[in-house]
C-alpha cells in the first residue's frame, strides 16, 4: 500500500483526490495550512477514523514541507501551483524530492501553452503555472501535470444575480468547457494512487458552450428564467473585486481570448481531453447534472447555503 500526500486538502480537487487514491489502495495523508484546518475538519468523508492522517504544512515553507513528507513517509504527492513563489515553486519540489517523494500530480491550467519558455509574463496565471511546471521539469520528478481549464464552480461569481432574474456577464459568447472539480480530483487521486503516468495531461468538461448558454442551462435547473445582461470589463472588474489580483486578471483575459476564436480553434483536442478523465478517473459529469446537485440552487432561490 503506496503511502501519498495530498496538500491543500480541504480543496475541492485536493479533497476528492485524496478520497479516490484512498479507493485505490493508497495510504492517504492530508496536508494543509493551520489556518485551513478548520475547513478540513468540516468535510466529514475524510476524517480520521475513516483511515485518513493529517499533517501540517504550508506550500510557502520548503522546510514545513520536507517534514510532512518525512512523517509521512509519503512518495508521491497531490500539490497545486503557488503563485505566492517567487522561485516558480522550484523550493517545493526539491524539498520533496530530497524528502523522499519520487513521483508529483500537479495542478496546473489548460491556459498554459508549450512551449514553457515561451510563456509571456503577464499578471495572470498562466504564465505562474508555466513557471511551476518548468521548475517541476528541472528539479527531475517524475510527474503528471493536469491541465485542466474552466471550472464550473467559477459559475458562482456571476451566477448569483439569477435570483433576480437577471445575470450581468463580460462578453456573454465567451466559450468555456465547465469542468466539474471533483472530476479532476478523481483524476488526480487514480494517478497519485497509480504513480505511472508522467506528462502533460489536459482535462475538459465534457460541455463546450458559451457563458450565456452555460448560465440558462443553470437557471433551468433551478426552474428559473433568466435575461442576460452584457457588461464592460470595468464593470465586470467592479463586479468581482472582492477577487485576488491575478486571478480577476486571469479571467479578464480568459474571457477575451476565449470570445475571439471559435470552439474548435479554442479546444482543439477536447475529445482527448475529455477522455484523459474518462480513462483516468472514470467519472464525467455534464455541466446540468453537477449544477442541479451543487450549492448553486441555494444561492439562486435565495436559501443559506449549507
């Protein structure tokens, strides 16, 4: 039985990650920041009497990181890119290189293009995961690298105004493929478990459509009716303020480019992409089956969410 880590494991990802290599036979250790044990403690499925260990580490300390590796006696590990790292992670991974990990499953973005070297510096993410994945190739890894590209959990920034009956998006046919996080979290926990598969692997939602589109297929599961409302980039930056910088960046720019091209030009190998979480962690799940099981009908019809 194959001991792994799985850090920032109060995640969405991390957390299904950790359940799926657990499925698979694996030891499993949970890592988070003190401040995240809170939220930990909260997702009943993984605590302790159910076989999981926990550790404390934070992502930003190598030295946190070395350790919770060596009480672990972990070899393979879940992480996600830090933007917080000046050094585009390279830290991390030797810390859990000479620690005793020999294989990684990172999280990085489909918005990354090869090759890395290339990777405009921008104030977006793209170019932060690019920097990961190239300190991750230097450092010597083995490695799966998961590209995945817009989550549909994202839905929640905008689709709140649904209650009202009303939705204000930043250019409405921007096309995006919906992602369901806990379908990546299964991808990410069959490889962890598995530790064979090294490379790039890209991951879509199963759904291409457009943030109007998206967005109807939401208000329908909540038996809502809805009208959409274009908004400028200012009003859309206002809108979404409350954001980190480089993620509200990311999404500026997400949505301009992914306006401009057309689907296929966009996702050019989205039937592989939507195979890899097949293949990998079985599960696929449509954009109207995750939205009529998720918190987003709460926040539409007004309720508390849980």
């Amino acid at each position: 039985m194959p001991n792994v880590i799985v850090f920032g494991a109060a995640g969405a990802v991390a957390s299904t990650a950790a359940i799926e290599a657990k499925k698979r036979g694996a030891n499993v250790w949970l890592s988070v920041r003190q401040a995240e044990l809170e939220a930990l403690n909260r997702l009943r499925e993984l605590n302790e009497p159910k076989g999981y260990h926990r550790v404390i580490a934070d992502l930003t300390d190598p030295s946190t990181i070395a350790e919770a590796v060596r009480t672990s006696g972990a070899t393979a590990a879940f992480l996600y890119t830090v933007f917080a790292c000046q050094d585009g992670m390279k830290a991390v991974f030797e810390a859990l290189r000479d620690a005793g990990v020999t294989y990684v499953v990172l999280l990085s973005s489909y918005a990354v293009k090869d090759p890395l070297s290339a990777m405009e510096k921008t104030k977006g993410s793209p170019w932060h995961h690019a920097q990961a994945e190239i300190a991750l190739n230097d450092v010597g890894l083995k490695a799966a690298i998961l590209r995945p590209m817009y989550f549909c959990s994202n839905l929640f920034l905008v689709a709140h105004g649904a209650k009202h009956g009303v939705v204000e998006l930043f250019r409405p046919n921007t096309v995006f493929d919906f992602i369901v996080p806990a379908d990546i979290g299964t991808t990410a926990g069959a490889l962890l478990a598995a530790q064979k598969h090294q490379g790039v692997v890209p991951l879509n939602g199963p759904d291409l459509m457009t943030m109007q589109e998206a967005i109807r297929v939401v208000a329908k599961a909540a038996g809502r009716s809805v009208e959409i409302s274009e908004v400028d980039e200012y009003t859309f930056k206002r809108n979404l303020n409350h954001l980190p910088e480089v993620d509200l960046q990311s999404l500026i720019a997400n949505h301009i480019e992914y306006s401009a091209k057309p689907a296929e030009e966009l996702f050019p190998k989205h039937a592989e992409a939507v195979a890899n979480l097949r293949g990998h962690g079985g599960q696929v799940t449509s954009l109207a089956n995750w939205a009529r099981g998720s918190e987003l009908m709460s926040l539409i019809h007004g309720r508390p969410e849980p």
